[in-house]
C-alpha cells in the first residue's frame, strides 16, 4: 500500500516530543497524531513505543482498543452506525446492511472514491431514539432507510 502524502515522520517525531512529558502521555499523542495526520500510522506505533519506554504491543493495542483511531486516513465524510444493543433491537443491522449495499463497502472501509467512511460506533448516547447515526459529527435518531439514504446522499456532495 503506498504511503499517505500526509504522513510526515518528522512532524509525527516533533508531535510525541510535544507530548511525551505530560502524565499519561500515550492517548494525548495518539489524539494529536490523529489530528494532523487524519490516521495513525503503523510507522508511529514503534516511534511512540520508543520515546514513552513501552513495547509496541502496548501502543497497538491502545490504538486498536479505541474505535475513533485508525490505521489508513478517513473518508472525505464518516458515516458512523450504531451497533449497540438498542440499536439494533431497532433495526439496525438492517440498516447497517442498506448503507453497505449503497456505499458498496463493509463497516470500517471507505468507498474506493475515498468519498465515505462507513465505521461502526458503540453507542451514541441516543438509546431512547434509536437506531441512530453520525455524519461527520452530527447526530440522527430515528434512522430509517429514508434518512440514511439523506445521509448518504450529502456525503456524495
């Protein structure tokens, strides 16, 4: 896979040093690394490993555990689904279904346009108006084919 244009190892390197004084500097950094890179790159984890006296295996596993850091750059739009359980007592792996035919990709992929990312999200806090979703940053209840197809519909602009 060729390397993301905005993957830059210096200013990764700059960002932990910014970082790595704080307490508990692990998540800041991934935070900040993600912020101006859009991702986490795999040429972080040894990286962050090194300046924080950890083993690879405890930074993977940090940035693996949390369902907000990825591993390749989004979408230019995220569209999360809710996958708790109220969810998708409301129907949501129905939905979930629609949005993957429509999009043509698989939760946790984007469109090959790099227009959407379709992620999976554990819980909007919307449990009373379920199922519900995220499009960049902003929520919706009460999701149904109509106001998902809306959605994906916005993401194409």
């Amino acid at each position: 896979m060729p390397k993301n244009p905005l993957w830059n190892s210096e200013r990764a390197r700059a960002i932990i040093a910014e970082h790595q004084g704080q307490n508990g500097p692990l998540l800041p950094i991934l935070h900040a690394l993600q912020e101006e890179f859009g991702y986490i790159d795999s040429e972080a984890i040894p990286m962050i490993a090194d300046a924080l006296n950890v083993t690879r295996a405890e930074v993977h596993g940090v940035v693996t555990f949390y369902h907000d850091f990825r591993d390749r750059p989004a979408g230019r739009h995220v569209l999360k689904l809710c996958r708790a359980e109220a969810c998708q007592a409301a129907g949501g792996d129905a939905l979930v279904a629609h949005a993957q035919a429509r999009l043509g990709v698989a939760l946790g992929d984007r469109t090959a346009d790099g227009r959407v990312s379709l992620e999976p999200v554990y819980c909007l806090g919307l449990c009373s108006v379920s199922p519900s979703a995220m499009l960049d940053g902003k929520v919706v209840g009460r999701l149904d084919e109509k106001k998902l197809d809306s959605l994906i519909a916005r993401a194409d602009r």
